[in-house]
C-alpha cells in the first residue's frame, strides 16, 4: 500500500512529531522506501514524516531529485539543527502548498545531528540548498509551515490558493497538480 502525500490545511501538518524510538526501527525501515516513492512522485528533494501523515521525526532527502540517483538518498531520524550562521532570503516551495513559492529568511548554513537507520550518529555542516533542507523539513516535524514565515505581502497574494486548498480539503478532494516556479519543492 502506498503513502498519500498530505496537504495544507491537513490538521497533521500542525501537529508536532515523535522521536523516532528504537522499537519503531522495523516501521522506520518500512516506510523510507514508501516515503521516497511519494516524494520522487512529487518531484520534491525532501520530504517530512508528515507530509504523508507519518507522525514520527523522520526526513527523507536526494537533492538531485533523480530516483537513479540512489546513492544521494538519505535519511534523518530525530535531527536536530544544533548551530545556525549567516541568513539567506530566498524562494522556497513546499509539496504540501502545491503552487506557492515565496522568499523565507533562512540561517545560510547550518551544522545538524541525526541518526540513520542503523541507529549511528551522524553531524553534517551545510550551506545552500541542504541548510534550507533541514530548516524547511525539521519545521514539518514541528508543525511548522512556510506560511508561518512568509511576507503579509506574500500571504495576501496567495491568499485565493490557500482558499482554493482549504476548499479542496473540504470537500476531501486532492488538490490540482501545479507546478512551483522553484525545481526543488521540500
Ligand atoms: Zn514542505
């Protein structure tokens, strides 16, 4: 059975997800590949545990957005962003606002922890699009949206796709496919 990709204003997206514990190993394992199919599908470069209703702090990541490319697949359980440095303003998407872009302040780089599947620690610095990867997704997790940081202008001028998505949810009906003037939707 498949994953259904979750959409703004699912109540799941508000919601703030669990640790990953070591008893959840064998769904963990379970769910990563269903999580990588949704997000490849999406044609996103990160997805969060919640965006498929998932509830649990897990991110899955290729920011190549091949599906070949399996080599760039990684995943992050219970990360957590332990240094910020600089800021960057730019255009994110996310696959759970299908059709917004808009410009949020991000730290410019980030050093992260997180555990992989096999329970080892890992710590990553990184810059550009990884650094907004962990920002983006560790929100998710936190019952965080981009329309929380986005500009009352920005707001205003989607304000009529964000009724249409409110609408779509409504009446329990997936919302149309558009594409996001940014190639890498998170
Ligand atoms: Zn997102």
């Amino acid at each position: 059975m498949g994953l259904k990709m979750v959409f703004y204003p699912d109540p799941r997206l508000r919601e703030v997800s669990k640790a990953v514990m070591p008893e959840d190993m064998t769904q963990i394992r379970e769910t990563v590949p269903r999580m990588f199919e949704v997000m490849y599908r999406q044609r996103g470069v990160g997805l969060a545990g919640p965006q498929v209703g998932f509830m649990r702090r897990i991110i899955v990541a290729n920011l190549t957005a091949d599906p070949q490319n399996k080599a760039e697949e990684k995943v992050f359980l219970n990360p957590q962003i332990r240094k910020k440095s600089g800021s960057m303003f730019e255009d994110e998407g996310c696959l759970s606002l299908p059709g917004i872009t808009a410009k949020i302040r991000r730290a410019a780089g980030v050093k992260a922890v997180y555990f992989d599947v096999e329970g080892q620690m890992w710590e990553v610095d990184c810059e550009g699009l990884c650094a907004k990867l962990f920002q983006h997704e560790i929100d998710h997790l936190d019952g965080v949206l981009m329309i929380d940081k986005m500009s009352a202008a920005d707001i205003k001028q989607f304000k009529p796709l964000l009724r249409e998505l409110e609408e779509d949810y409504k009446a329990k009906r997936e919302p149309k496919h558009r594409r996001n003037a940014v190639p890498t939707e998170l």
